[in-house]
C-alpha cells in the first residue's frame, strides 16, 4: 500500500496546492474589481471639479468680461473674438444644412418650415429671405478673409 499512499499523499497536495490559487485568483479579482472602482470614482469626482472649474471660469468672465482693466483682459478678448468666429462657423454650417433660427424662441428650424417644431410659431417668408442674406454675408466675409490670407501667404 505504499504507492495507494504515495499517490494519495500527492493527489492532497495537489488539491491544497490548486486551492490555495483559487483563493488567490478570487483573492487578486475582488481587489481587481475594488480598484477599478475607486478608479472610476476618481474619474467622476475629477469631472466634477472640471465642470465646477468651467462654470467658476464662465462666471468670472461674465462679472468682469467688460473690464478693459482686468488683468484677464488679454483672455477674455482672445474668448470674445473666438467666440465671434464661432459664431460666424455656426451660421455658415446653418446655411449649409439649410436650417435658420427661429425669431420667437431661438430653436434652429429647417428653412422649408412652416411652423417652429419647438413654439410652435409661424415662420415668415420674410424673415427666412433676411436669414439667408444675413449667412450670405457672412459665408461671403469668410471668402474674403481666407482668399486674402492666401494671397499674403503667396
């Protein structure tokens, strides 16, 4: 019976051996899943904090966007004139998914509407034809401006 005991010696061995690492892995996983939890809470709270920053930032330059005093000034004229050129990118994309502003709430419509989808307020023949010439303008500025930025580049 020596070798029956041999064998049996060894095969308990291996069943303690086998599940020391099953405790192991179920041991490194729930620490695994723990850490990956913390992780993603830092990344909430941090997002947080981002969100408040921007929101402290928007305040500021509300409160002293008009003070050519400040010692932001440089900032918030660098802010305003981005602000125009996007502004200016925004009405050239409307004209070019044919969409306008509505005059009553300020939703973007389609230029073939009737009726605003968000008031529910009618839309002028008139006022569609002033949006149109308004973005002209400005699609036409943007030409302008970039054909003469070529040419001093040449």
């Amino acid at each position: 019976m020596g070798f029956v005991d041999s064998v049996k010696g060894f095969a308990g061995k291996v069943g303690e051996s086998v599940e020391r690492g099953a405790k192991t892995v179920s041991s490194n996983s729930k620490k695994f899943a723990e850490k990956n939890k913390v992780k993603r809470d830092i990344a909430h709270i941090e997002a947080d904090i981002n969100s408040d920053y921007i929101e402290l930032g928007k305040a500021l330059f509300e409160k002293i966007g008009n003070d050519p005093e400040s010692e932001y000034a440089a900032t918030i004229a660098d802010i305003k004139e981005k602000n125009g050129k996007l502004s200016e990118l925004k009405a050239v994309l409307m004209s070019l998914e044919d969409k306008m502003f509505c005059v009553n709430c300020g939703a973007q419509i389609s230029r073939d509407q009737l009726f605003c989808d968000k008031c529910g307020a009618k839309v002028n023949e008139a006022e569609t034809a002033e949006a149109e010439v308004v973005e002209a303008e400005v699609v036409e500025e943007k030409s302008e401006a970039e054909f003469s930025s070529e040419d001093s580049k040449d």
